[in-house]
C-alpha cells in the first residue's frame, strides 16, 4: 500500500480503513467568510470610495514631477561605492545563538545577513533568528537615550550619578553583582574583570534564560571539567537523542545542522547514512527528521536513559543502575549503538544533572570521546549556572545586594521567580540595566544605559578554544546607545575604546601563539577581514573518567497525570527577538502556526478531555493557552513553547501567545523544563490560530517520494518509479524550447533539508516580502515566496514527517503564462518565470493556474508603494521609516493588487553575470547563490546553470533520485527534488507498482 | 452631514488647505477661495431658480455662465494676487527695504554711472545660465555676516573678475547698507514661488467651450444651416482634447528635456568640453556600480584646491564647494535622470560591459552649460537599443556560453549577435 500523506489532523486517514475520529477536533476552516472589516460594504461605501478615487486621482495626476535630489558624499569613504554592496565579516551572537556573519551594507545600512564560509562551526549556515536580526537593528521600540528613573537623560549626568553611587558602595563594603547571559567574549570578560578590580566587591553571574547547566555540572562529577562539550554528529553513524531539539534550538543548532546533514547526505558514492533515534515527548524539528521516533514520557526520560546505559553496560561487563522497567524498548537502539562504537553519539537535552551523567556514561562506554564529542574543545555556551540566580533572589530580598547591573539580561520576563527578583530589585540602592533590544527589566531598575545591537558594536568571540571570531560595527549607532562594554570600562574610570581594549588584547593573548607571520596589524586586519580567527588547539584526548559518578540506583519521578513540557519555539528562540515580524510571521516548522503561541496536546488526550482545537485551557491557573492538536504528541504531556507573552518589547510582540517561564521549575541545582502532575482544565473562549498548514494544499498528489537506505542501495531510483513513466509517456506538439547560453534550475535534496526555516527569513530579507500579520495569515494571505510543507504519514499517534520546500518551480511550460491576460507573467530566454510587476493587473489567474499554488497576491498595500495612504496595511509598523532601511533596494516593492513570488533571486543572477562580463570571463558554477540556498545549514539547495553539464545542478537533476512536482502535468518545472531516504527497515507494503 | 453654511465653510477650508500641498501654483488665502465659492453657489441656485421660475429648459445660457463661473473662480487665484506679508528684519523699516530695492534695480542714485546691481544678478529665477550670482544666491550668503564683510567684497573684491566688473561701483556706504537690508530682507522671506503657465488651462478650457456649444448648437439651438460645421467642430475639439490627453498620460513621469538650477552653477560645457576632462574621473563608479556617482566634493577639491575662481563665475560658485567641505554641509544636486522604482538600471552593464559612450544616452554633455535630459528614458526608446545593439559577443569571454551562437558565428551564418537575442528584451532583465 502506498503512503498516504495528510497535512493536518482532518486528512487522516487511518491505515487500517477506519474512519477518522479526529475530523471533528480541528477547526482548520480558512476564514474567507468573514470579511475583514467586520461590516459589509454597502452602496454608499462604494460612493464614497468612488469619489475619492476621483478627487485622489485628480490630485495625485495635478502633481508636477517632485523634484528629488541627490546627495553624494562630502568625502567618499574608500569602502563604500554607492550602488554597490558591500561585506562585512561579523559575528552574531546574543547570549543564545551563534553565527559567524557576512553582513551586506548598502550605502551605509545593513540589510541582509549571510553565513560566513570560513568559519569552521558555521561553515556559511545561519539560522531563522539570525537571518531575522537585520531587522531587530531596525527595531523601533529600541532604547533611544540614556534615561534615569524613566526620564531621558544625558550620557555624562547618568555616568556621574551611577559612579557616584558605585563609589559610595565600595566605602560602605555593599556588594555589587552584574548579571549577564552567558558571555564567550574574551575581551568583555576582561571589562568586567577591571571592573571588579575597581570595585572588588563585585560578583558576575552569568545568566542563561534557557540553561543547559546540567550538562556542565554532569561533566564536572564525571570529568571534572565544568564544561559543554563540542559534539561531531558527522562522525556519528548512530545518533540517539533524548529531547534535544539539536536541529532547531539546542546549543548550537546551525552547526549541528552542518554536521547532521553531512552524516545524512546520499549519493553514488556515498550509499550510507547515519542511524537516527529520538526519544521525545512533543514533536520537535529533530524528532521529526528521526528515522526512528520513539515518544517517550519526560518524566520517564531518565528511566530510559539508564535502561539504555544498562543493556550497554550488561553487553561491556560493566555495572548496571537499579531501576525500573523501561517503558520503551531500548534494546535495538542499544544494539545498534554497540555495533558502532566511536561512532555514535548519544545526546540529552534534559536540564537534569542525573540524566546528563548517565548520558555521558553511556558515552564513555560507547568510546565516543574524542571521536563525536570532545570535553577538551569545549562548547563556550551556556556557562550559566542556575543555582546563582537562586542565590542572586535571596541575597537581593534580604537586602544584601546594594548595587545590582543587568546587562544584557531580562529575568522580568523569563527568570521563573520574577517576581521576588523584582521584589529584591527594587531594595537595591543602585539599580542599572544595560538593554540593547526594549524588555521587562530594563524599565524596573533605575538607570537604563543602552548599548549598541550586535550589528552596531565590536566585541570578539571565543565559541571554542582557539576558535575566535570578531564583530564589526556595519553601521554607525542609529540611536544615542553606547556599547555595554565602554559603559561597564566607563564607570571602572578606565578610558578607552572598547576596540582598542580588544586589539590590545588580541595583540597579547592571540597573535603570539598564533603562527602568524606577518605582523600585528596584518594579523589584526586578515582576522577582520576573515570574520574568524581559528588555530588548531588540543590533540588532547585524555580524559578523566570518575566511575563512581555514575549512580547506582535513581529517584524516579511519578509520572502519573498530565505532564507539562517547555520547548524553545524555533522561530522566537528564548523570546529575546520576540518583536521581529518575520519571525513572528515565520510558520513554525511543525505545526505551522504563526503570531502565537498554544498548548499542543495529543489527538487521545483531545478526546478523552473532550477538547477541540482552538479551546482554551489554563495549565496550572497559572497560564492560559489555546489547543493545538499535534500528531504525534505523547499521550499525556502539554507542550508549550516559551519566548512569547513578552509584555514590554514593543508593538509587535506584545499581546502574542503568553509568557510560559513562570512554569519553570527549579530543583536538584538546575532549572527544569518540565512539569509532572500538572492541572489542566478548560476555560472560557475560543481562538483562531493563524496557521500556514492546509493552505496552498495539493490534493495528495505523489509530491513527496520517498524510500529507505536498503531499497536505495539496492535501487537509486526506487521510490522515484513514477519519475521514469512520466519521462516515457510525455508527448508533446511542439518543438523542444532551446536555450541559449544559460538555463537556471534549481534542486532540493529531501533528504538533507531538516526544515528549520532559515531559508524562509533569508528569502524575505533578500526579497522584501512584506509582512501582513495575523489576521491576513488566517485568510491564507501570507505572502512567503517559499513555504516549507510538512506532510505527515502513517499513525497519527507517532507518524514520519516529512518536509518539502515549495517555491515557483519556474515551469518551462508554465500553466500560469498562457492565462495572462496582460503578458505580466512570460518565461525568460534563461528559463525563468518572470513576474513584470508593473504590468500585472491583478486579475489572478495565474494564481488559479498554478497547480503548485506559489503564486502571492498582494491583497493590501503592505508596503506603502501606492500613492493613496488609505491603501495601506500594516500591521506590524513595517512601513516605518526606520524599518524600510533594510529593504533591498535592488528588489522593487510590490504594491496593492500585483502578484509576486519567487524570481530565482533574479537580481543575484544578474549581479554575477555583471561581475563576470566586467571580469572577461565566464560563469563559474556555484557563483550565484540565491539567498535561500546561501543560508541553509543543511547545504540542502542547489541552484545553478542546467546547460552547463558540469555543474552541479545537471548532476543533481540527472540523478535517479530527482523528480519534479506534478511532472504529470508536463509543466517541465526547472525545479527539481531529490528523494527521501529514510534509514528504517524496507516496508514490504510499499513496493507496489504505481498505476499510470 | 447636515449641509449648513458654516458646515461647507469648514470643509471647504480644510480641503483647500490639503489641496494647496498638491497644487502647483499657489493659492490665494483660503477664506477668499471659500468666499468665492460660496458666492459662486449662491449664484448658481438663483440662477436655477429663476430657470425654473420662467418654467424654460436649462439651456445653454446655463451652461456657459456655470463655465463662465468655474473658470472666474480658477483665474481668481491669479486675478486675486498674492497677498505677502513684508517680514521686516531687525528694526528695519519698510522704507529702507525699498530704498535698497531702488538701489539694488538701479533706480538710484540718479547720477549712477556703473551698472546696475540687478543687471548681472538676477531678481527672479531665470531659465537660462547667468554665471553671476543670483540676488537671492548673494542674500543667503550674507544674511548673517555683517555689513563690513558685505561691503568689504562689493567695493574691494579679490577675484579677478569681480574686481574687473565691480570696479567702477560708486555708493555711499549708507545707501550700501540699505541693499544689504534689502538682501536680508529677501533671504528672510525665500523665493517667491513659481506660478505655473496657464495658457493650457485657458486652451483646454476653449476646447471643452467649444465641444458645448458645438453640442447644444446641435441638440438646442439648432441655428445654423449646415450641420456639419457644429459636428466639425465638436470632432475636432474632441479630438485634440483627446490627443491633449494621450500625450500628457504617456509623459506621465517623464522629464525629456529636464533642465533644472543646481545649486552650484556646475557647467559640463566648461569642464567636459573646453577642460575635457573625462567623464570617468568624476563619475568614476560608472564603469562597475549601478550608479555613475555624482562626484563627493572631495573629487571637486582634487583641482580645486588649486582652480579657486572661474573664468565666467569669478569666486562665488567654487567657494560653494569649499563652504559645502569645511561646514560640512551636504550638496544637494537636483536629480536630472530618473527613472521609475520598478526599473533596475546598472551603468556598469551600459558602460563597463556594454562599452557604451556616455553620449549615447546623454546627449552632448560637453555643450550643455546646464545638464539636460536628453533622451525621454521611456521603455520604448531603452527596447529600441536593446534590439539593434550588438554585444561585445567575440571580445568578451563571458559569452563563450553561447556556444551556438559561436558555432553559427564560425560558420558565417552571423556576424554578430544583438542584446535582445541573448535575452535582452526579456522583462526580468529590467524588472525585479
């Protein structure tokens, strides 16, 4: 039997023939009845409208030619051609992700964000989040000045009154503490430490809203090294993982994502690929790329772990824990990882101590150290230790605490106990925050001081030992703000740049052992040049291995009732960039909603609790959240992602989805994001989620192929039969289109794709697609140029998942050209769908031919394009002046009434092929990126010339694993995708002849 | 909305407050407007009623006094004039303004024996290049430096060429001063705006005349013998409004002949083509960016930290670049060539890959003293080109691509190959 796929929970179909009893659980209806102004329009209306079309077209057509002027340069300066980008090599890093960063500026301004290719960990992948920060720089909600008890003032009287203040502090013996994320600047950490030495009684805490404490605090009492270690899951040809969302949001998502897909990747000479279990209780992105996905109790996590760690340790002689039964069987998963010692990786994205020391354990055992993961190159995150903050609360409600900085840091909004650190807060005689985006805390502590956003400031990075990299100001400060460092160096009366202190550093600490043969200033300016710095450190493999560590016995958690299970929402993050439209707009990669946040809860549970989608329950009283039904939920556990409810970042994200960190808890040390016997009960109201997910559906047509990893090496094409008989059977009357010099095409390798988005926010920034807010989502009017589909097969209770990007798939025979009426829409001499935006009328018919439905209408003006202010539509302030400087100004902006959608990053192309003209050259394959596949981590597009049979696209699309969606139709798309190959037993069933 | 006196007069002062934004002449103040309309109303309803009172048809004497009316009350805001308020600078009384005014036009001293001020510096912006400062250039530049550095440069100058016209000037310092106040008088109030030319407004309102008359001559009137001579006539005038129309909507946005003031009387005569220097040492970005570049004015200062005075404007125009350079004070061009938002244009494709001379496109740069548009840069006129030019298809190895094309080269089925078959007409070439 085929599989069948089904987007949501109303197109199951059960395998077994039954009838879906879910239908009646979800409210997926798209909202088109109701118009959007709630009142319909009568005749007067459209009177009224009509005179005014009258009088503005009277008006507007009156206007003389506006005399517009051009403003260059006094002194040009040398890095800077106007109508010409320029790169910068930087570093983005906000106390959660990391990314070494090419910003593009033109004429001055940052407007798109790129991977850096040199840097050995990001290796020219971004994430969602990253992509998405050019336009948190842009934020306006942003501190503008310096303000002391609320009120704006001057830098020089707030510097006063705060050294003032700390001055009197240190003769009275109070004590001081700063409080920042996690920082892995070399040279910030020295700032602080000349603060302390100004101030000795100073403590640093540093803070992670979202720790991973358990991993370092497992790893001191096993190694004795407080540390996380890096991971390699390239090398790992078995990958088990408990709850780590290690493809989404876990430590460093973008490099595992490298790492991962190269371990996944399929081809004629690599017919092997990693082994992925995961054991989890909500449907994460990691748990869904799994080729084994086993849904497991969080509660019960850590009896799994420890059964798991028996079966290896009984197999290795080695001592066993006393535990219960596990609830699961672990028994392959261990045989598999026992087959591959060295060479598997086991991961735990729990925050409890106990389970992190088995994990590491287990890895120990498996010989893994020094192969798939290293504690001697650590991982410079998360160096937060929780029981600090605890600490910090108590001290602060005593009164112990007289001078308290908050740098960098919101625990209004997402310490669990914000309100006692308020409490604490407010007995502190001097209170400071140092915000570089508008929060919770800043406004509660007396002196706020404003420091640059990341893309305005230089600091340094270590993420691993000898792993450096630099930022660089790509634009000078928009607002009266001051780096967070030089204010914290200010106060400690030492004057200087904060640049200055980090060469000077670089000049001590790095360039002597660096091998570097040129001198300090050609050192300096290659390693800014390059964005990083990296030499090789270690070779060290020992490690001390403490048996003892390991518990013989462990406390088992009842995991009776409901559990409560707090995720990292992969568009939002922790919540620091909750007031980015795009990521806001940004579906999220499982269940496709956007704007919100909801409880997700298991089709059984719905019904037992007689709950539908869309009802409101409140968990704990302490937080209410709609329900959402998610396919493959465990049973009884309630996910929540956290980063929405922020109260105090701006238009955009307040009054989105709620705040889930008070449900977090704290014991044994570590924060812990989960929650067993949690109350759940329905509340009043109902809720319309404006979700991505049914939308644009193609009508269970075979869009996804796949097959697994034995039927593969035994056949390349298998799952891809249907490919060879449309092949066979395609007849046509006309002649074949020839085209001279290039044919663009562009190819999708399912198999490496994960589906972490950051394609769809590098394509909205590359492409000044507009951003229409909620409730044009619920009218199925959003306007990304590539969305991510995710099918669902097999059993609703844990079924596979599988991902497809979707954009125009620029059809040689494009259904959508012959029913133009006005020719805005005509395929180009280079085999690229056009879409002439000035011609178009907006009749929208090529967006009802499109059988792939990538065709975007633009139903507002979203951008403010048009002449009559009435038009326009903007729901999250995208219009604003300071928001539009990070429009691309090669990509015009669309107005009201056109159609768009994906050009190929046309204006990508056309740039290289000018390059190559002005060099007297020719094109070399590989040279245009177009912005999607620039950004993915997963190295999962391909984009290149089809008439160059060399190239990599030719390959790809010669391959017996390539199709084309609805190829049937004979649309002759120039977009091909590669099949799915699932590493899991050959299922008989599957291997039927497809009827043609 | 109850359609009260006081109500219309409200709105009406509001909508012409918003519409003399729009406007390109300047309206009177608005309650004279509001007035004019009202009265015009007021008229208009009698004028109905006593149609109706005589129980006749509405019949042509209708129609011409309403349009007899419209067009009384679109003159009105240039019959009307323009009522300016006299700002008097700093205690000066209107007497000494008009006095240096007298001075400044040359109407005093009686025995004046040197030309006048006005005869080299223009009052009203003119049209065509005055290399001497302007009036209004003058006054803005000495609005807030004192009389002794004014009267320093009018009587002892130390350029050559103001020395040489400014030689024979002969006037009472007292009387000097009183210009003075006149310029700062003038820098104070700006420039007088601009009143647009009519005379279209006066034809298509002739035009729409006749179309009436022609209309009811036919359907009303009925006098004259021939019919044809009203149907003539109606076509006629019909058919220029038409063409009127079609033309204006097909210039829509475009600036042929476009000829606008710089503020630095920047001459492309003087510095392409006498000096000739190459374009590419001021537009030096034209060969690989998008944009040629207005030059920064530190690509000015490179010669004229030396070339401090002109041969035709003396000092005051270079010293422009200087002041824009030490006070660090933008020069704000206008922009001569523009295109639409929804057009991407690249120089570097023209200039450095199509090897394209300047003048193609912009016309005869070097013999224009004030930069004009030269082309109309409608869509039509860049598809022209793209489809007879030929592409530097042999000499440039990017098009080693179009292997075909070579082929046929080769074998003498080509000998050349245009933009528009390697695509160049295709509209994402332009478009995106």
């Amino acid at each position: 039997m085929e599989k069948k796929y089904y987007k949501s929970i109303e197109e199951y179909q059960p395998i077994d023939g039954s009838p879906n009893n879910y239908k009646n659980l979800a409210k997926n209806h798209i909202g088109i009845d109701e118009p959007v102004s709630g009142s319909p329009s009568s005749r007067r209306d459209f009177l009224k409208l009509f005179g005014f079309a009258i009088a503005s077209a009277a008006v507007v057509s009156s206007c003389e030619q506006p005399v517009r002027k051009a403003i260059p340069y006094l002194i040009k300066p040398d890095a800077i051609t106007p109508g010409k980008a320029s790169y910068f090599a930087s570093t983005f890093f906000d106390g959660n992700d990391y990314s070494s960063i090419l910003v593009k500026v033109r004429d001055g301004r940052p407007i798109k964000i790129e991977g850096n290719k040199l840097s050995s960990v990001t290796k020219g992948g971004s994430s969602a989040r990253v992509q998405a920060s050019v336009l948190s720089l842009y934020d306006t909600a942003r501190y503008k000045n310096p303000a002391i008890s609320g009120v704006e003032a001057e830098w020089e009287k707030a510097d006063a009154e705060i050294i003032e203040n700390l001055k009197a502090i240190k003769q009275s013996n109070g004590k001081i503490v700063i409080v920042t994320p996690t920082i892995i600047s070399p040279s910030t950490l020295s700032v602080i430490e000349k603060f302390i030495e100004e101030y000795p009684a100073t403590k640093h805490i540093q803070y992670d809203a979202i720790s991973a404490n358990a991993i370092s605090l497992a790893n001191q009492s096993v190694f004795g090294k407080e540390v996380i270690p890096s991971y390699q899951f390239h090398k790992a040809k078995v990958i088990v993982g408990f709850g780590a969302d290690f493809l989404g949001t876990w430590l460093m998502p973008v490099e595992f994502t490298k790492q991962y897909s190269k371990g996944r990747k399929v081809g004629h000479n690599k017919k092997e690929m990693s082994y992925h279990a995961h054991f989890e209780a909500g449907m994460s992105l990691t748990g869904s790329n799994a080729d084994k996905r086993i849904v497991t109790k969080n509660s019960q996590q850590k009896i799994v772990i420890a059964n798991l760690y028996n079966e290896i340790a009984k197999q290795l002689g080695e001592n066993t824990i006393e535990i219960p039964a596990s609830p699961v069987d672990v028994h392959d998963v261990a045989q598999r990882l026992l087959a591959h010692k060295g060479e598997s990786l086991v991961v735990c994205g729990s925050n409890d101590k106990e389970s992190q020391v088995i994990v590491n354990g287990i890895n120990y055992l498996l010989g893994n150290y020094g192969s798939t993961l290293d504690i001697n190159s650590p991982l410079n995150l998360k160096k937060g230790n929780d029981s600090e903050m605890e600490t910090l609360t108590k001290e602060l409600n005593k009164g112990e605490v007289s001078g308290l900085i908050l740098y960098g840091v919101n625990p209004a909004y997402n310490y669990q106990n914000a309100k006692g650190f308020l409490n604490g807060l407010k007995k502190a005689d001097l209170t400071v925050s140092i915000p570089s985006l508008k929060d919770e805390t800043a406004e509660e502590c007396k002196y706020l001081c404003p420091d640059h956003y990341v893309l305005e400031t230089w600091n340094d990075y270590e993420i691993k030992p000898g792993n450096y990299s630099l930022s660089q100001p790509a634009i000078r400060p928009i607002f009266n703000t001051r780096a967070g460092q030089e204010t914290l160096l200010k106060w400690a009366g030492v004057e200087t740049e904060y640049v200055e202190l980090i060469k000077s550093n670089w000049k001590k600490n790095i360039y002597p052992s660096s091998g570097f043969s040129g001198s300090f200033r050609d050192f300096w300016n290659t390693s800014l040049h390059n964005g990083v710095f990296e030499k090789a450190v270690g070779g060290n493999l020992e490690i001390n291995y403490s048996k003892s560590a390991i518990p013989s016995g462990i406390e088992t958690e009842s995991s009776e009732g409901l559990e409560l299970e707090l995720v990292e929402s992969v568009a939002v993050g922790d919540g620091r960039q909750a007031n980015n439209p795009w990521l806001q707009e940004l579906p999220d990669p499982t269940t496709k909603v956007t704007w919100d946040n909801y409880a997700s809860i298991s089709v059984r549970l719905a019904e037992e609790m007689g709950i539908t989608e869309g009802d409101i329950i409140s968990i704990d009283k302490q937080l209410s959240l709609p329900v959402l039904i998610q396919p493959g939920q465990e049973h009884k556990t309630i996910s929540v992602a956290l980063g929405y409810g922020r109260t105090n970042a701006g238009a955009v994200a307040e009054g989105v989805g709620g705040n889930a960190y008070p449900l977090v808890q704290h014991n044994r040390q570590t924060r812990i994001y989960s929650k067993t016997g949690v109350k759940v009960e329905k509340v009043e109201g109902e809720h319309e989620f404006a979700k991505t997910q049914s939308h644009h559906s193609m009508e269970g047509r075979p869009l996804i192929r796949e097959t697994t990893l034995s039927e593969y090496i035994e056949d390349p094409a298998s799952g891809n039969e249907f490919h060879e008989k449309v092949k066979h059977h395609a007849t046509t009357l006309y002649e074949k289109r020839k085209f001279e010099g290039h044919h663009w095409g562009m190819a999708v390798d399912l198999n490496s794709c994960t589906g972490c988005n950051a394609c769809v926010v590098a394509c909205s920034a590359e492409n000044n697609v507009p951003v229409v807010g909620k409730e044009q989502v619920k009218l199925a009017r959003e306007m990304h140029w590539m969305r991510i589909d995710r099918y669902y097969s097999d059993d609703i209770e844990n079924p596979e998942v599988v991902r497809q990007p979707v954009m125009c798939q620029h059809c040689d025979n494009a259904p959508c050209e012959n029913v133009c009426p006005v020719g805005a829409t005509t395929n180009s001499s280079e085999g690229v769908n056009q879409m002439a935006y000035n011609r178009c009328i907006g009749t929208r018919y090529c967006n009802n031919n499109c059988p792939y439905k990538v065709r975007r209408f633009n139903f507002m003006d979203y951008t403010q394009s048009d002449a009559i202010p009435l038009n326009t539509y903007d729901p999250a302030g995208m219009t604003v002046d300071l928001k539009r400087m990070v429009l691309n100004p090669d990509v015009v902006i669309r107005s009201k009434g056109v159609i768009e959608k994906c050009s190929l990053c046309i204006q990508r192309i056309q740039e290289k092929k000018l390059d190559a003209k002005l060099e007297n050259r020719q094109l070399e394959d590989g040279e245009i990126v177009p912005a999607c596949a620039q950004t993915c981590p997963a190295d999962a597009i391909v984009f290149g010339d089809l008439n160059n049979k060399d190239s990599k696209i030719s390959k790809f699309f010669a391959d017996e694993r390539n199709y084309h969606l609805l190829e049937e139709l004979h649309t002759l798309p120039s977009v091909g995708y590669l099949t799915k190959v699932r590493n899991t037993e050959a299922k008989a069933t599957k291997k039927k002849e497809i009827k043609h | 909305m109850v359609l009260t006196r006081a109500g219309i007069c409200k709105f009406l002062q509001h909508f012409f407050a918003k519409l003399r934004n729009f406007l390109p002449f300047s309206f009177v103040k608005e309650n004279v407007l509001v007035s004019t309309y009202l009265s015009f109303i007021t008229k208009l309803n009698r004028m109905r009623k006593f149609l109706l009172r005589k129980n006749k048809k509405i019949n042509v004497v209708f129609f011409v006094y309403l349009f007899v009316t419209i067009s009384g009350f679109l003159f009105s805001n240039y019959a009307l004039g323009e009522d300016k308020e006299s700002v008097i600078s700093e205690g000066y009384s209107h007497e000494e303004i008009t006095r240096g005014e007298r001075f400044f036009k040359g109407l005093l001293p009686f025995d004046r024996n040197f030309e006048s001020c006005v005869s080299c510096h223009n009052i009203k912006p003119v049209d065509t290049l005055n290399w001497n400062p302007s009036a209004m250039d003058i006054a803005l530049k000495y609005a807030d430096k004192d009389f002794a550095a004014f009267e320093k440069v009018i009587l002892e100058p130390s350029g050559k060429k103001m020395s040489e016209v400014h030689k024979n000037i002969n006037i009472e310092s007292e009387d000097l001063k009183t210009v003075k106040i006149y310029l700062d008088e003038m820098a104070h109030k700006g420039h007088s705006k601009e009143k647009i030319n009519v005379l279209w407004l006066i034809g298509i309102i002739f035009l729409v005349l006749v179309i009436l008359w022609a209309l009811a001559e036919l359907i009303f009137v009925q006098k004259i013998k021939y019919k044809l001579v009203p149907v003539v006539f109606l076509l006629g005038a019909t058919g220029w409004l038409l063409m009127i129309l079609y033309q204006e909507a097909t210039n829509l946005g475009r600036q042929e002949a476009y000829a606008p003031l710089q503020p630095i009387k920047f001459s492309h005569e003087v510095h392409a083509g006498l000096n000739q220097t190459d374009c590419f040492y001021c537009h030096h970005t034209a060969e690989y960016s998008k944009s040629a570049g207005i030059p920064s004015a530190n690509v000015c200062i490179n010669c004229h930290i030396i070339v401090r005075e002109g041969t035709n404007s003396g000092k005051f125009e270079i010293d422009k670049i200087h002041y824009a350079v030490d006070n660090d004070i933008p020069i704000e061009w206008v922009r001569v060539h523009n295109l639409p938002d929804h057009v991407f244009f690249s120089h570097a494709q023209h200039v450095g890959a199509g090897k394209l001379d300047c003048k193609e496109c912009h016309g005869p740069v070097e013999e224009m003293n004030v930069l004009r548009q030269h082309a109309d840069l409608s869509m039509g006129w860049c598809l022209d080109c793209h489809k007879t030019r030929k592409v530097q298809f042999v000499d440039n190895d990017y098009y080693k691509t179009y292997k075909e094309f070579h082929e046929q080269i080769a074998a003498g089925k080509m000998d050349s190959v245009t933009v528009a078959q390697i695509g160049g007409t295709d509209c994402m070439k332009c478009h995106y």
